[in-house]
C-alpha cells in the first residue's frame, strides 16, 4: 500500500472540521510558538561495538501550538521541525517532522465527530520503544498514523453512556522492514456509573484489517468494572475474548484481560496492573502483548520519586513468535531553587535473543538541570549514560555511548 503523504492528511483533516462545524470559528483561539536550540557532543554516534566516531551535533527546533475551543468544536494541533547538523560529518544533515493533531465535533447533539493525525519517530522493537531518547536513527523509523471516527452517544439508562460508531486508522511508516495497516472498525460500548465508587462497563467491535503483508478480521467482546474503596484509590479489572482470521483461514482465539489496583496512602500512590492487548507494532502484521506492572512514586515538598518494574511477553500472531522483556526503573527530581530543578532517571532491561546479532541487556542513565527564566525561556544541562551488552556480566563487545548536551528553549506565552 502506498503511504498518503502526511502535508496531505493533515490538510484533509483541517478541511473535514471546518466543513462539519461552519459556523463555530468565533470563540477561544491561542497561538504559541516554540524554539529550541542545543548543542550535544556524542561520544559514539553511530553506536558501533568496537571503534568510535565522536561528533558535535547541533539541533533547531522551531514549533508551534494551535489550541481552539468553540461550542461546537475543539481542536489541539502541536508541530516542530527538526534539524539536525553533524559538526564531524559523521552523518548527513538530518531533518524530522513531529505533529499531533486531536480534533472533536458535535455535530448534532448524538452525532459526534473525532480525528486525530501524529508524525513521530519510533521503535523498530516494540520492547524498547524509548530508545528514540537515545538516538536519532539508531533501529527508527518515522511513523503516520491518521483516524476518523463518527459515532452516536446514547444515553439508554440513568448515569448509562451507550456509544457506536465507526473508526478508520491509517498506519504508515518511511523506512524499511515495516509494516502499514488500514483498518476499518465499527464498535459500540456501554459505560454505567451505578453508584458513586461503582462503574460497569461492555464493549464490542469488529476489525477488518489490510497491511503490506496481509490482512485479518478480528472480533473483540470485553467486560469489566471499576470500584473506588477509598479516596483516589481504586481497583478495576475486564475480562473479554478477541477472535482472529487470518487471511488464508488460520483462526486464533485469545483471552484478554486488564485488571490492576491503585492504592494512595498520603503522598504516595501505589499501582499494580496486568493485562493483555493488541499493540502498534511496526514490523508484525498483528501482535499480542501480555504485560504486568508496578509503580510506587511518592510526591515530596521539594520533589518526587518514582520506583517501578514490568514484565512482557509480545506474540507474532501470524508467525507464534515470541519476544520477552523485563524492566527495573528509578526516577526522581528536586527543586533545588524556585528556578532550579535536578532530575536523575535510571533504566535497567533485559529482552531474550531472537537473533545472535541481540545484545539483551540494556542500561540508561540520565541526569540534568534546568533554569527557568522569565518569559518562557529555559536553559537545561544534561548528560545520558547508555549501554547494551550480550551477558549482564561481560562488557566485552558491549556498545556504550555518552552523550552531554546544552539546551535553551523559548516557548512564548499564549
């Protein structure tokens, strides 16, 4: 399938708003524009395993933020440019384009209207998608994903919301090795608060799928229900089943679920979570994720800290193979000024080998400061650690990169 141009999409976006809601342009509008400006040296920019190229990277980043809210319509449009220079010419100059758009209509009273168009760079491996931190090409690519969705609110019972309606997705990728996805879903759902800490919840949709490998049909039924004990502090779970047809008549049945408790005693919140999903996966036509969290982070009077962990398994629908990854991380911040603020992050992870070319442990540190001046101006220092190795206690082969970089970004107020 060949990729609509995002400039395209984009544009037609705008257009089926303005068209659905004519008369609704006279209220709240807010402009801002941004600019970034950084100078990073990279102690191994192209994160090779055994001789390093060093470089001066100098990045610009001109953006802007539309926010609009009218009776009728609300729309939320954040883009930026981004360039990229090699001092060394380790690489090519480099150029990127980032969007998020979300837009909502009422079109008439039960007809409603929502769209949403994103340009980003992720993650080749669905287990690490926060490597894009780490680089700017390393195992990415750049994603489009477009929706539309028309759907019709009901309201069948007292404190009951019934929804159904009709969603198009367009997933498209710019680099090799992936796969792009156009889906037509229709869907309904009900949500009923039967009392003020109980809420029930069904739903029901219906996929049909086509990508550049393939397609499939897929039928999801879920149930489920959320139940506030005490003040912010909850326990939710469902339970559902999803069935797929893959073209070619292969049939799978999955039990899905989602089902977790958050708990706060006095400045911390505790979170457990397990689930199983369907995600985004740039090189698979459909993959299940199996996951279970938890967190602990506890607000402090100049700062906060934050401890979690995770495991996950993802399965190739089509092919049954399957990726694991487990995950420690620590984060915390502190207002050493009214101005100045320290932060330090930590990220341990382990994925199993589905090549001999994996390298399965994975390490990032990240530390800063930033300064906050009048006017929207900030000024932030920061260093990154990062390292993979192929045995937790081997570096031999190891790739290790430092990064040290100098950022001043200047959002002007609304």
């Amino acid at each position: 399938m060949a990729p609509i141009h995002p400039a395209v999409r984009f544009l037609f976006s705008l257009g089926l708003l303005a068209a659905a809601t004519p008369c609704t342009w006279a209220a709240d509008f807010q402009f801002a524009p941004a600019l970034t400006v950084s100078e990073e040296y990279n102690d191994n920019v192209l994160g090779t395993e055994g001789a390093k190229l060093t470089d001066y990277i100098t990045r610009v980043q001109p953006g802007l933020g539309l926010v609009y809210q009218g009776p009728k319509f609300k729309g939320d449009l954040r883009y930026s440019f981004d360039y990229r220079t090699y001092a060394r010419a380790t690489r090519k100059d480099e150029t990127y384009h980032y969007l998020n758009l979300h837009g909502s209509a009422d079109l008439k009273e039960f007809l409603y209207l929502d769209i949403s168009d994103s340009l980003s760079r992720v993650s080749l491996d669905s287990r690490r998608p926060d490597v894009i931190t780490e680089s700017s090409f390393l195992n990415q690519v750049t994603q489009n994903v477009a929706s539309g969705s028309p759907y019709l609110v009901w309201h069948p019972v007292d404190k009951g919301v019934l929804r159904t309606g009709y969603r198009f997705t367009d997933t498209s990728y710019w680099g090799g090795g992936t796969v792009e996805k156009r889906s037509h879903l229709l869907f309904t759902d009900l949500t009923h608060q039967t009392s003020e800490r109980l809420g029930l919840n069904a739903g029901y949709t219906y996929a049909r799928v086509r990508t550049s490998l393939g397609g499939y049909q897929q039928h999801d039924v879920t149930a489920g229900a959320r139940y506030e004990y005490a003040a912010k502090s909850f326990l939710f779970g469902g339970l559902g089943n999803s069935w797929q047809e893959l073209n070619g008549g292969d049939e799978v049945s999955s039990l899905t679920w989602n089902a977790g408790l958050t708990h706060t005693f006095g400045q911390a919140v505790a979170t457990v979570e397990t689930r199983v999903s369907f995600i985004e996966d740039p090189q698979s036509i459909s993959t299940k994720e199996t996951g279970y969290y938890a967190s602990l982070s506890r607000t402090l009077e100049h700062g906060a800290l934050a401890l979690g962990a995770s495991y996950s398994e993802d399965r190739e629908m089509r092919t049954g193979v399957l990726r694991k990854k487990g995950a420690l991380n620590a984060s915390g911040s502190y207002e050493v000024s009214p101005h100045l603020m320290a932060n330090l992050a930590l990220t341990a992870d382990r994925v199993n080998r589905v090549s001999l070319d994996d390298l399965p442990y994975h390490l990032n540190a990240n530390a800063g400061l930033s300064y906050a001046f009048n006017y929207g101006l900030t000024l932030a220092l920061g260093y990154s650690y990062v390292e993979y190795r192929k045995s937790i206690d081997d570096v031999s082969g190891a790739r290790q990169t430092n990064r040290v970089s100098l950022e001043l970004r200047q959002v002007l107020p609304k």
